[in-house]
C-alpha cells in the first residue's frame, strides 16, 4: 500500500520585543513578548509507517534524534494524549541555526503537531493543539499560531496582531551556542535600568510605521547575553554602521537581526557580516 507522506514548514521566529516583568514561585518568568515570523525554515516530512514506532531523522548530525528532540516529544504527546496506535517516520530537513534565539526546536514540534493532526486524523482544532504546545515547550504555542503576536504569561497566553511593516532582516548567529535556561538563570530583573515599552511596539505595528517599529525594538536578555558574549555586541554594531535601520538580538540570542527597509542596502549589511559570522541569512517577514 502506498503511503501517505506530509509536509509542513517549520519557519524561524523573532522577538522584535522581549521584557521579562518577574520571576514566578513556579521558576518560569513572567514576559510580555511581541514575536513574528520569517522565512528561514525547516522542513519537517512525515510518512506512517507500518508499525507502532517514532522514527526521526535529520540530515545534520548535532542534534538530539531521540525522545529530546522537540519533534519527536510532539509525536508521543499526541500519541500518548489520544490512543494513537499507528506510527510515524519523520525526517527532519534541519536550516533554521541550532541554539540560535530563533525557536527552531519549538517551531519543529509545532510542525510535528500540525503535521500528525493530519496525517493521524486526529482532527484537534488549533486551540487544542495550541494547549498541547504549552506542555512542550513556552514557545510552541505561539509557534502553532503563526503570523504575529503579542505573547504574556511564560510566553503560552497569545494575542495575535497584524503584521508588522514588510522589511527585510538579516540575520547573523555567531558560532556559540547559547542555552535559554542558563540565560533566564543568569537574568536579574533588578538590574535592569528601563524596559522596552509594548504601548510603543503595538502602536508603530498598527500605524504600519517601520521607523517606529526600529525604534521600539527592545530585549532585556540583551543585558546577559551581550556582557557574556562580546561578538553579539560586535556583531549588532556592526549591522548599525553597517546602515541597518533596527538591531536587536533575538530571544536568548546568540542571533542578532538587523532590519532593513531598502533593499539596496541589504547587500551592504550582508558583506559587512561576512567576516565576523559564517551564518548569515538574509530573509523576509512572514505575513
Ligand atoms: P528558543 O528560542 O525556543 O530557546 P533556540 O532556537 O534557542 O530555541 P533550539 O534550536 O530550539 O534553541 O534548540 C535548543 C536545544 O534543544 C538544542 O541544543 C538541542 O539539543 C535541543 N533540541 C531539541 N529538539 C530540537 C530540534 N527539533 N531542533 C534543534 N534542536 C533541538
């Protein structure tokens, strides 16, 4: 019998603002986050297989393929949630930088729910696929969604938004790699002197005002990333001499992105990089 084989886009997400408000007594931190997508992605191909089993496979070498790979954590939780007997083999077209603030793990499982929703029958409306995210990972949610969104809570509590003003972003990943956990280890929110403001980013994403929008960019894991890794800071000036319009490390960083409204300055910003990082890309938002 011919078997039915899906695919699913797994793209990149950016915060274009991250503030952290506290700690909470459950250890995650309460954020107010605006995040959005670009197109740098992975590509995530599932096909059932005869037999009751995960497989996962992915043509680089460095990441886990096991029950810690965010993919397959999504193929058991469903599997698990819902009685589901049949099996999977998927395989992982990995492009998306590993450990890069760019929530390529938790985009993979968002494709992996989306994907199984399908390939299984489940029928699950977003929502509920949405709340099964949650318990992966913070990020997944908003990963399910798509488009942009204002993200509260540990990151799970969505608003979705219009999409920001159409620009291109580069995006630059020095070669560390960067653990989430120990970066909110390290956070203090008492240190920090200002937060960005959400009032300014909503209002320069509904005035469609790509100057505002450059200029309300804002991320408080700047404060620890950037005093522990000086190449993200050589890397963010170097955009800004460079000429991009807006630069701002994403999520946990490593990745800094710069944006850029005319294209003829997107090649500028890109050769300025090449001799600081080998992975630079050079994307779209997704709207
Ligand atoms: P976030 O912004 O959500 O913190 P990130 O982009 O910083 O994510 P990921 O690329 O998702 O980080 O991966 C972080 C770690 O998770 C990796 O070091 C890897 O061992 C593990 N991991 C689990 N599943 C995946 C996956 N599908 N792809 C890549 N890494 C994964």
């Amino acid at each position: 019998m011919e078997m039915t084989k899906i695919y699913e886009k797994a793209p990149a997400k950016i915060n274009l603002l991250l503030d952290v408000l506290r700690k909470r007594e459950d250890g995650f931190h309460e954020v107010e986050m605006i995040m959005t997508m670009v197109d740098v992605a992975d590509r995530l191909e599932m096909e059932e297989l005869p037999r009751d089993q995960i497989v996962l496979t992915s043509q680089v070498g460095f990441i886990p393929l096991d029950e810690k790979n965010l993919a397959f954590q999504a193929a058991r939780l469903l599997k698990e949630r819902y009685g589901v007997t049949r099996g999977v083999y998927m395989h992982l077209d990995k492009q998306i930088p590993v450990a890069a603030g760019l929530a390529g793990g938790s985009s993979d499982a968002a494709a992996a729910l989306r994907g199984l929703n399908r390939l299984w029958d489940l029928q699950l409306p977003l929502s509920e696929l949405e709340a099964l995210g949650a318990e992966l990972g913070s990020d997944v949610p908003f990963c399910i969604r798509g488009g942009t969104a204002l993200a509260t809570g540990r990151g799970e509590r969505l608003e979705s938004l219009q999409a920001p003003p159409q620009c291109w972003v580069i995006l630059a990943k020095p070669p560390i790699n960067v653990s989430t956990a120990d970066v909110y280890g390290k956070f203090r929110v008492n240190d920090l002197k200002s937060h960005p403001s959400i009032p300014d980013m909503l209002s320069a994403i509904s005035r469609q005002s790509f100057p505002d929008m450059c200029a309300a960019l804002g991320n408080v894991l700047e404060s620890v990333t950037l005093h522990r890794y000086p190449e993200v800071k050589q890397i963010k000036d170097c955009m800004v001499r460079a000429g991009a319009d807006g630069v701002l490390m994403s999520g946990s960083g490593p990745t800094v992105f710069g944006l850029v409204s005319k294209e003829i300055k997107v090649a500028r910003v890109y050769n300025a990089l090449r001799g600081f990082c080998k992975e630079v890309f050079v994307a779209r938002m997704l709207t």
